[in-house]
C-alpha cells in the first residue's frame, strides 16, 4: 500500500479551512442567508388550468413580471398549482389577481383562482429557532458519542470538523444567494451525518494503528491510517455525488436547492474528515499514551 503525506501539507490545508470559515462567516454576517418562504412566510396562490400545467412555462412566466421569488409545484393533479410568494406590498387578494391575469396572458388554458392564503413570519422565526437548537443538540450528542466511543481528543476534532462542514455549506448559500429553505436545512443537517460518518471511519483506523503500530509517531500513523481509508473515502464520495448530480439536473426545481448543500457537504465533509479531524489530533497532542488503558489488546506487527 503506498504511504500518502497527507500530514505533511496540514499548515497550508489549516489556513485554507481558517480562510473559508472566515469568508463563510463574514458572508452569513453581512448578507445573511436568502430565507426561503418556509422561514420568511408569505402568500400561498392555489390556482387551476384545464389542461396539465408546464411549470418551466410557469415560473418563466411570473420570472418576467417581476415575481423572482415564485416557487411553483403541483398540488394534488397535474392540472392543480401552487404558487408560494416572499411578503409582497399590497393586498393577498390583489397580488392573487395580478398572477392569475399574468398567466392567463400567457397561456391559452383558462386559469382560475381556488384559494389565496397568507403565511404569516411569526411561522418563520419559530421554524428557524427549532431547526437552530436541532442542530446545537445534534453537534452536542455527536460529541458526547464520540467521547466515549473513542477518546476527548477525538471528540473534539469530530466537533471541529462537523462546524467547519456546517458553516462553510451555510456560507456557499449565502455567499451565492441561493434560497435556503427546509428541503436545505434537511441537507445540512445530512450532511452532519455524512461528514460524522466519514471522520468515525477515520478514526477507527487511527485508534486501531495505535494499538497496532510498533514503530512510528503520531504523524506518521495518522498518514498510514488516512492512507489506509483513502479509497473507501473516495468511493463513497464519488458515487454519492454521481447520485446527487442526478438529482441536480434532473430532479426538477424544488429540490436543486436540497442538491446543491448535499454537493457542497460531502465534498466539504470528505475534505474535512482527512485535514480538519486528523488536523487537531495533532494539534492536541495525540500519542500512544493515550491509548495505555488499552494496551492489554492483542496488537499485531504491522511496522
């Protein structure tokens, strides 16, 4: 098995992380996030067309007039549509009148109006607040598992890895200004799972080296270990993206968003999993001591 340095560019590999966080977080801090309407509320248009509706036609259509923000999709049969608007000034009423003129103008099916509602934002703040402590808890069981499972050590750079995975994906949306919506949030919080996934995986074969490996410091276990998991980690991620992909392009519009932060995760989390996790074991000082309560374990000669 060839040997890989990976170790040996962790200097430049921590500075490019310190970088993307501090973009990531001066983005979420200047522009913040584009809310979807599942956070920001807003105004639910049911309208219905004799014939099955081209919802590409649809949200090119509204796209013209002004309506940007527009989330179009079937609601029940093909001839049904639901269209989700951001708070706009004026009456629900009268905004539901403006689209239903705006896409009977351009199409030649009748379009009628069935039912108008509207979402208020009190909805939006008690959405986020839950989907902020869903994921504070989960980066706190993570670690505690982690704790016992393995060692502090790795507790903490599993943590370590797991916020980097999650701010920079956060900081790709904002940066981009790709609406961020629950179909996104559920991505994230996938890609905590991902990236934990990958960074246990890891790590098993670290604790297992030390126990195992006679010869050699930390670095250079830490390097056989990531060595030894490459192409596993290689696999899993390639054939993960490939599935995402197929999504991306042709999975229609309300799931691009949910694509995309599983894209950008499982190439973070991969990423992370070799120079975020294994980087702080090293910067804390992991050592065979470590390990001592252990060693009564069989171990075996590998050099």
């Amino acid at each position: 098995m060839k040997e890989f340095d990976f170790m040996g560019k962790r200097k430049l590999a921590a500075a490019f992380s310190i970088l993307l966080l501090i973009i990531s977080i001066a983005s979420l801090a200047v522009q913040q996030l584009s809310l979807g309407l599942d956070f920001t509320g807003g105004t639910l248009i049911e309208v219905g067309y004799q014939h099955p509706a081209n919802l590409s036609e649809i949200r090119r259509t509204l796209k013209v007039a002004g309506y940007d923000d527009a989330v179009v999709q079937n609601y029940g049969k093909a001839t049904d549509v639901l269209v989700r608007l951001a708070p706009h000034e004026g009456e629900k009423e009268s905004i539901a009148n403006n689209i239903v003129e705006v896409l009977n103008n351009n199409t030649s099916s009748d379009v009628t109006l069935r039912r108008v509602e509207f979402v208020g934002p009190q909805v939006g703040d008690e959405l986020r607040d839950q989907s902020g402590i869903a994921m504070i808890v989960a980066l706190g069981v993570m670690m505690i598992y982690i704790l016992f499972r393995f060692h502090f050590k790795f507790s903490v750079g599993a943590v370590a890895a797991l916020f980097h995975d999650v701010i920079i994906t956060l900081g790709f949306f904002s940066i981009f200004h790709i609406p961020f919506d629950l179909t996104v949030l559920a991505a994230v919080l996938a890609v905590i799972g991902y990236s934990l996934n990958d960074t246990i995986v890891v790590s098993d074969r670290i604790r297992e080296n030390f126990h195992g490996m006679r010869k050699g410091d930390a670095l250079t276990i830490i390097n056989v270990s990531l060595s030894q998991t490459l192409g596993r980690t290689l696999i899993t991620s390639l054939t993960t993206l490939l599935v995402l992909l197929a999504l991306f392009v042709f999975g229609g519009e309300l799931i691009k968003g949910f694509s995309i932060a599983l894209m950008v995760g499982v190439v973070v989390g991969t990423y992370s999993s070799i120079y975020v996790a294994s980087n702080i074991l090293l910067f804390m000082g992991i050592c065979k001591e470590d390990f001592i309560h252990t060693d009564s374990e069989v171990v075996d000669d590998r050099p």
